[in-house]
C-alpha cells in the first residue's frame, strides 16, 4: 500500500497565521521590541509582491 501525504490539521489561513507569528517572534528575538516587529510584519504584508 503506497503511503500518502499526511492530511494536515491547519486550514490554509491557519498555516499563514502560524508563519507570520513565527516571522514576528523571530523580529522580536532578533532584538527588535515587539512595536517594532509588529511595524515590520505589517510592512512585508502591505508591500509584498505576488
């Protein structure tokens, strides 16, 4: 019996939530305070291509 991919429990969107707090955790753990990761995220969402 061939294996599959595993189903995943996350909608689409959720995946996308869970990425973009992981990008904004990483701003924060960088050094940045959390204003200023959150300022960034919302840049790269706003000006993002595609």
């Amino acid at each position: 019996m061939p294996e599959s991919d595993p189903v995943s429990p996350f909608t689409t969107a959720a995946t996308a939530a869970i990425q973009i707090h992981e990008l904004y955790q990483s701003f924060v753990r960088a050094g940045f305070t959390e204003a200023q990761a959150l300022d960034l995220v919302k840049h790269l969402m706003v000006n993002r291509k595609g």
